[in-house]
C-alpha cells in the first residue's frame, strides 16, 4: 500500500519544476519566464493526510510561462478515500508549448521611454510655439494641465487595472475587455487598434512633409507638394515595417536612438536660449529673455478660423496621447504590475516639465510678430513715423508688418514651418532641432506601428468578431503577429496615400478620448462593485476621480469636434450591438459580473447566463444557526465578512417530532430579529429527522442561480462528549455531508461556547424556542446596551444579546494557520475580514509548516505567493518544530477525553465490524494506531498555536478532512486536540480544493 500512497504523491502535486538561473541584468533582458529560485522538492504533504499537500504557488497557475508545470490538488474523493492502486491520477501533461527565450523589457525602455517618445511627437516641435502665441502663456499652461488631468487620470486606472492580476498581450483592449466584459471590450479594442494605425500615417505624413519642405528649400523637390509626401511617406512606413519585422529587440534598439537624438535636440534649444542673439536672429523676433517680451506673452491673442480656446486644445490635445504605448506592449514586459504604473507616471512628468519649460522660453525670448528683414533695426536706419510696437524697445521697428498683418515671423506666424522659424533660431545649433524632428515622428509611427498589432492580435484571438483570426497567428519566440503587421501596414499606407488627413485628424482625439474615458469607467466600475477579485497592488487611485477622468474625456470629445464624437460613438454602439447580440462564450470574471451579483434578486436572470469565475468568488454561506438569536456570535461573525458582497442564509433544522411546538409567526420574529441587528441574512426553516438529513436538504435546495451557497458555517459542538452518541454521529456526518457536496467548511469554536437561551415573545404570550435539533451549551452571554459601538437599534434592545464580534478589535493580529493547500479558503476569509472597520486595524499573520533545512527557501515561496494574491499579509513564520513530543499533559488529557468511546476488551474480541456497524462513533485499538502519528503533531499545533497567538483576536486553521472509516467520536477528539485552549476565537475552515483566489487578471 505504501508504494500506491508513494505513486500518488508524486503524481498529483506534479513535477519538479526545472531550474532557472537568474536573469541578467539590465533593462532588456532574454529568459524563460519569470523564474522563481532553484529547484525544490514540491512533494510535501500536510500532517492531516499522505495526500494532502501545503499551500503551493502551482495550484494557482494557469501555464507553463512562469517555467513551471501547472499541477493539481487532489480532490476531496481522493482525500476521503483510501488509495485505490487501479484508480491513480494521469499525471500532469505539458501544453506542448516549446520552452523558448523570450525578449522581456524592463520599465525604463518598455515603458517610460516609449511612452514619453509617443507623447512628445511633432506637436511639441511644430505646435507648442504657436498655441503660446495664440493662447497666451497662462492659457497654454491651462490647456497643458487640463490635458494632464485627463492623461494622470487615465495613467491611475491603468495602473490600478495592470496591477490587479497577471496582465498579457493585449494593452488597453486586454484591460478594458477583462474588466469591462466584451460588450465595451471588443468595440473599443477595435477603435483603438484602428486609432494607432490612422496614428502611424499621421506621424509618418508629418515626417514626410519636413523632408519635403527640406528638399524644397534646397530646391530638390521631386515631383509636386502632394506627390512627394506620398513618396517619402510610403518609402518610410516600408522601413519602419521592416524595423518590426526585425523584432521586438530591435525595435527597442531604434526607439532609443530616437530618444537620445530627441534629448540632444531639447539640450541644445535650452542652452540656446541663453545665449547671446545675434543681428539675424533678432529679426526673426528672437531677443533672449526680457520681463517685457514674457509679459507681453501672458495673456492671448487668437487670430484667424481657428483662433479659440478649444482649437488650441483640440489641437494640443494630441501632444498628450501616447501614455499607453507601454501597456499596449504589456506582453514583452518583464513585470508589467509593477512597471506599468512608474514607468506611464514618469512619462507624464518629465514630458509635461518639457511642454512646461518649452512654452515658457518661448514666451520670455521671442515676440509675437517679427518682419524677419534686417534693415528694420533701429540702429541701422532711422526711421521718420513714431515707433509705437514691442519692437521699439528692443531697437527694431515691426510696426508696419504689425499693423498690415505681413509679419511672416515671430511665434504667431506661419506655424507650419516653425521647425525652422523658432525652435531652430533660438537653439544653439539649427541642425539638431531638425534631427528631433525627424525622431520624435519616426518614433511615434514606430511606437503606434507596433502598438496596433498587438492589441488586434489579441482582440483576434478572442474571436469576439469574425472573419479576423486570420491576423491573430503569431510568429517567433515572441509571438509576433506579423500578419496583423501587414494590416496595420496596409491601413497606414491607404491613409499615406490620400496624402491629407485633416479630415481624419479629427476622429484619432476621439478614439483616444473614448479609450481613455472607458479604462476609468473600468476603474470605476470594478470598484464600486467591490468584487473580491479586485485587489489592485497600485492603491494611489481613487473610483470616484476616475469616474470624473471618464465624464471629462466624453465632455472633451464633443468640446473638440461634436461631428467627430457622434460618429465615434455611432460606430461603438453598432460594434457594442453586434457583440450583444451574439454574446460570445468568453468568461473573463469581468466587473459587469460582479455588478450583476450585487443586484441581487431583480438581475438574478442575468446571473444565469454568466459562469463562475475565480476572482468574484465569494464565500455564498449557509449558515446553521438555528434560531439565529440562538447563536448571536455565530451571526455576527459570518454576517462581517458577508455583508454587502456576498450570500448569507440562516439556517435553522427543526426536527420533526418537535415541529408542533414551534411558532408559526416565529420566522417573521426572527427576520424582524436579524433586521434589527443590521444582519443581511436570509433566513429559511427547514423540518427533518436528523440534524443530517435537514442540512443535506438545506445545502441542495437553498439559493437561487447564481445566489447558491457553497460554504456550510456551522458551530463547534462542546457538549460532544455528554451528548447522545446518535447526535455526535449527526453533527460528524453533517461535514461529511458537506465535503460530499463540495461546499466549503466553516467550524466556529469559541471559548465560551456560542448558544445563548433567549425567551422570544410571541404575539400570542411568551414561548420559548427549543430546537433540538440545535443543543444549547450552559454557558449564558450577558447582555449589553451601553456600548455606543453597537449596531443594534433600541427597538426591542432587550431581545438582542451583544457578542465579541460586534466590537472594534483593536490592533491586534488575525493568525492564519494555513495546514493544507485548500483553494484559498483559508486566506480569503481573513482577508474579507480585514476590509471591515471593526477588523482594519488587525494584522494578518500567516504560519505554514517546513523543514529546518528548506526553512528560508519556504518562507521565500509563500511570501511570493502572497505577494501575488496581492494581500497585505504583516509576516509568514514557517513552523518547524510540529514534529516534536507534545507535552504528557495534552497527551493524557486526549486519551481521557476518546477513552468513553473506546471498544471495552471484551467488545474488542468479538466481531469489531459488527459492533462498529451498530455504534459507528466506537473507536477500535486500530483506529487509534492509525490516527496516533495525526494526533501527536496536532497536540503539538495546538500548543505552538497558544504560544504563538496569545494576543490574536482571531486564529484561523485549516480544518482536517475526515476519513470515511474515521469514527465520529475520534474525528472529534482530533478537532478539540487541535482547537482546545485557545482564549480568542477559533476558525476551522476547509475549502472543496478548488482555487477561490488567483493572481491572473484573467
């Protein structure tokens, strides 16, 4: 047999994972995944059973890119029953998937670079200038800033989304869709990838006009205005195609020598203005910094059709998109959670101190209107009408050009050329401008290039639309969509080709406006639903400023171009129609899913049509109360960390020969009872013959859709050892019960006991409630109506009874004794606890067991795991003094406590298993030799425990599964070896071994 045991163990938890070396150092780097340390021995099992392992990462991985081989738990069957030599577990099969190199970016290059690099583009240079002169220095640092607002707004809620689960290829599309459901998913994905496309033409013809202009200034033009752009724009895009064909490191690669050509430029502008103005420049109107030029500068003058606050926006609005370039790569980065978030803020800042500075020499260096002719120095001729302009006071007389509105120079003038008419006069060297030029458009139709692919790709897997997997195959070690290359290859060059896109210009703000305004709806929305799923790592982000981030950017859209906003807008709901009407069979535990729960009843249709996911699962619980006022503790504890967010049911068993004597106006005092207490519970009754039989009925029949309760909370049963035999069987063969149906288990132990004998009134005289069903202990809560912390009205006070959990808990710590690997279960609770104002102040503690020599190597993977659930967890202890003696004491004190149930030596000689069969809670001599090893190492926890936890408000343990051939009175003295002694409450809980937590987003 003992082979048989050897074979499952090694099977079920799975393979070794390989070894992986560190990865090497630097920004880009080439690994097999995210490697986790050296090899370790995976195979460690609980004390509970041979089969059951402790908490392992594997359990919750979903693939074979973290280098290892997703495995799992064994199933509560396989724990219940013995080991079957003719049924063993297939072992655990690799997805085929080759284990290959993979290029992986760090924040700097994948993120912060790449987004300041698409956000600076061609504005900055060809733009900036001229919105100062139009706008004013205060109302261009209001445009800036008010752009801002929207772009930090937008980059908090990537954050908050990138950094709430594992994040793929995707970018944008994978965010919103992942939390937003497809229904906005797939149409925006769709925009924004045709967003970016439109955007590399755009970059791509803003390059090609600056060569054009270039090649007309030294009188080289190849065929006409309109021609040459096309030529150079599709010569370019050709090239730029073949930069990504390249590869993802190449790409990199070029995207830094267009920063360090961009940097140089903005270098060399600012130490040009400080430098000395020569006689050509000041004709220009550049005269270095001067207070009268800068307050000049201040306020606006607008001129010509597009002389308006908003057209400035509108028009500088563009300068401000960019800020997802890293997140629409997220599938090359190396940590995406943690370089999303600093890597899109950074960019933000250093671009918007660049916008900042640029406009503010701008406005303290060069005047508004210069002739650009030398001969209107003052000291060079002398002029016979009165000099009145700005320019007199520096010694140059603009004032006819001013005056016939003929001035071709100065900021407010031929903005389409002041590439060469301001940046290139005030800097140190012309040259460079035009090299930053050149780079920050190549960079940007580089970036935008890049970025549509993979969000199509991504979209094109997901099958949301048809006719567009085609384009979702991906090539190499990196998983290239060069099919999805050529498409967005092929939309640029059509758009290339028109060589005008100032009638498409309009409807790119708009994609990126409606993207924006969608990621903080995401936030908002998954938020407010308060999912237990939702647990951002990044926690400088608020629902409500993302609820605003959203309104501003749909307002902005109709502000900048209305007839742009309504065909953005007609087109989203033709593809959020079409995605609605097919509802594809994706689930992807969206926030929508969780919206729907949290309606409740009125939507529990529209429940029924969503599957389960792990991250909104939440602990849905029956509880065994039996008249809830019975168990006020018991109440009170489930409904803290049920309350809003999850199910809770009241449960209470009458037995039948009782059935007569409880009131038929009972139920309604009972609810009238939990309303009171601010307790959201269902409450239900339930006649049977057994305490078994009842709960059997009440675990298959109780819920409704989606609102099912899959977690059984029941007390711990003190009175076990002087009760009826027949009781105790009830009590074990009602969580054995449980663990047939699947359904989580809860056991509430406190020191005091939880049953209180309340006298309820009914309207008809007083008559007691005495379910037997329920035995009441003798211990009696007293109660309290002083404390201001309760909840509880003044309404009927004299029928509620306060207990322990209906107070602040102070700063205190909840220990978690996590035993065996159960789902998550364990932490999940605490968790939810946690979120609660009486219990936000408590730390959480986690113990598992190890091994003296893999002490560190198992306190490192556990603090990795809870890392990636993304709980705030205080400490991990690593337990490993759980196989030593437990004290003579502890051991005397269990024997006399299964002494009353053991076989006498006369029983023991005759038929054992027919004296077992008549009294199943009789335990044999071989019963206690195969339990004995169990027991030693669990009197041990328990004392570990009460050392350890002395100041805890709460101390969570993993509950032991009962063996079928276990008796019932044993399986009770193992729990009260485990949880004896304790002074604060004690819960034993046990998941059905399927994961309830993950690190995935999706």
């Amino acid at each position: 047999m003992s082979k048989y045991i050897e074979r499952i163990r090694n099977l079920i938890p799975g393979l070794r994972r390989p070894e992986s070396n560190a990865p090497p150092q630097g920004d880009v780097t080439v690994d097999m995944g995210d490697g986790y340390g050296k090899e370790k021995d995976l195979r460690k099992m609980s004390f509970y059973n041979e089969l059951d392992p402790v908490p392992k990462y594997d359990f919750y991985a979903k693939d074979t890119w973290a280098g290892r081989i997703k495995r799992s738990r064994p199933s509560l069957d396989v724990l219940r029953k013995p080991p079957d030599p003719d049924d063993l577990p297939p072992p655990p099969e690799e997805d085929g998937r080759p284990k290959v190199k993979l290029v992986r970016f760090g924040w700097v290059l994948g993120v912060m670079i790449r987004a300041m690099l698409n956000i600076w583009g061609v504005i900055m240079y060809l733009r900036l200038p001229w919105i100062t002169s139009q706008a004013g220095l205060i109302l261009t640092y209001v445009i800036i800033f008010m752009s801002i607002v929207v772009t930090t707004i937008t980059a908090t809620s990537v954050s908050a989304i990138s950094t709430n689960g594992k994040v793929y290829s995707g970018g944008t599309y994978f965010m919103i869709s992942r939390t937003l459901g497809p229904e906005l998913g797939a149409p925006i994905g769709l925009l924004f990838a045709f967003a970016n496309a439109l955007a590399c033409a755009l970059h791509t013809v803003g390059f090609s006009e600056t060569v054009r202009d270039l090649l007309k200034d030294y009188k080289s033009q190849m065929v006409d205005d309109i021609n040459d752009v096309r030529i150079i724009g599709a010569v370019t895009v050709c090239i730029l195609l073949c930069i990504t064909f390249a590869g993802m490191a190449w790409e990199a690669k070029a995207q830094i020598l267009f920063f360090i050509a961009i940097m140089l430029s903005l270098i060399n502008y600012f130490v040009g203005t400080v430098l000395p103005p020569t006689i050509e420049k000041q004709s220009v109107g550049f005269f270095g910094y001067r207070g009268d030029i800068f307050v000049s500068n201040l306020l606006p003058s607008f001129r010509g059709p597009n002389g308006y606050f908003f057209r400035m926006f509108a028009i500088f609005f563009p300068a401000a998109t960019g800020i997802l370039s890293g997140v629409n790569i997220c599938g090359d980065l190396k940590d995406p959670t943690g370089g999303i978030p600093k890597g899109t803020l950074l960019a933000i800042l250093w671009t918007t101190l660049s916008y900042l500075l640029i406009s503010v020499t701008c406005a303290a260096t060069v005047v508004r209107d210069a002739s650009g002719n030398s001969n209107d120095s003052l000291a060079l001729k002398n002029f016979t009408t009165q000099c009145t302009g700005l320019g007199c006071k520096l010694g140059w007389n603009f004032d006819r050009c001013e005056q016939n509105f003929t001035c071709s120079h100065g900021l407010a003038n031929n903005f389409r050329l002041l590439l060469f008419e301001i940046l290139t006069t005030v800097s140190g060297w012309g040259i460079l401008i035009t090299i930053g030029v050149f780079a920050a458009t190549l960079s940007s139709a580089l970036g935008f290039l890049v970025s549509a692919p993979k969000i199509f790709q991504c979209l094109c897997k997901d099958n949301i639309y048809p006719f567009i997997g085609f384009f979702g195959k991906g090539y190499g070690k990196n998983n290239e969509p060069l099919r999805a290359y050529c498409l967005a290859f092929c939309i640029a060059m059509a758009f290339i080709l028109i060589g005008d896109l100032n009638t498409i210009a309009p409807l790119i703000s708009n994609f990126f406006l409606c993207s924006y305004g969608l990621i903080n709806f995401s936030t908002f929305h998954a938020s407010i639903t308060k999912s237990p799923g939702w647990r951002p790592e990044y926690h400088f982000y608020s629902p409500w400023i993302s609820l605003f981030g959203s309104c501003l950017s749909f307002i902005l859209m109709f502000l900048f171009t209305w007839w742009a906003a309504l065909i953005t807008f007609c087109i989203l709901l033709f593809l959020l129609g079409y995605v609605s009407y097919t509802k594809p069979k994706v689930n992807w535990g969206s926030s929508y899913q969780a919206g729907f729960y949290n309606m409740a009843l009125s939507f529990s249709m529209s429940l029924g049509g969503v599957e389960d996911h792990v991250k909104n699962f939440r602990p849905q619980c029956l509880v065994l109360t039996g008249p809830p006022s019975a168990r006020p503790a018991l109440v009170d504890f489930v409904g803290t960390f049920t309350k809003n967010i999850s199910l809770m049911i009241c449960g209470n068993i009458i037995i039948e020969d009782e059935k007569s004597s409880f009131p038929q106006q009972s139920t309604d005092m009972l609810v009238d009872w939990l309303n009171k207490r601010k307790v959201r519970s269902f409450y239900t009754s339930f006649a049977a013959d057994s305490l078994k039989e009842g709960s059997h009925s009440l675990m298959q029949a109780s819920g409704l859709g989606k609102l099912k309760p899959n977690t059984l909370v029941l007390g711990y049963k003190t009175n076990w050892q002087e009760c009826k035999p027949e009781s105790l069987q009830d009590y074990v063969n009602t969580i054995s019960n449980a663990f047939d149906s699947s359904y989580g288990i809860a056991i509430l132990r406190m020191m005091d006991g939880l049953d209180v004998n309340d006298d309820m009134q009914s309207a008809g005289g007083a008559s007691a409630i005495d379910n037997l069903a329920f035995d009441a202990d003798e211990i009696q809560y007293e109660k309290d109506e002083t404390d201001n912390h309760s909840d509880v009205s003044d309404d009927g006070s004299n029928e509620q009874v306060r207990s322990v959990f209906q107070t602040k808990q102070g700063r205190k710590s909840i220990d978690i004794y996590w035993i065996s690997d159960d789902g998550g279960l364990t932490l999940l609770v605490p968790y939810l606890l946690t979120r609660r104002n009486r219990w936000k102040k408590n730390k959480l503690r986690v113990y598992i067991l190890g091994d003296q020599e893999t002490m560190k190597e198992d306190y490192k993977d556990m603090k990795m795991l809870l890392k990636r659930f993304r709980l705030e967890i205080e400490d991990v202890v690593v337990i490993t003094d759980v196989d030593k003696a437990p004290l003579a004491k502890n051991v005397q004190r269990y024997e006399e406590t299964i002494a009353p149930f053991r076989l006498s030596e006369e029983q023991a000689g005759g038929d054992v298993q027919e004296l077992k069969r008549l009294s199943p809670w009789k335990v044999s001599s071989k019963d206690l030799e195969a339990i004995h090893p169990k027991i030693e190492r669990t009197l041990r926890l328990n004392e570990i425990i009460k050392k350890n936890s002395i100041h805890a408000a709460l101390v969570v343990v993993s509950l032991p599964v009962p063996d079928i051939t276990c008796p019932s009175s044993l399986y009770m003295a193992w729990l009260d070896a485990l949880s004896y002694g304790i002074h604060c409450p004690v819960l034993l809980i046990r998941g059905n071994q399927e994961n309830v937590m993950t690190f995935y987003c999706q």
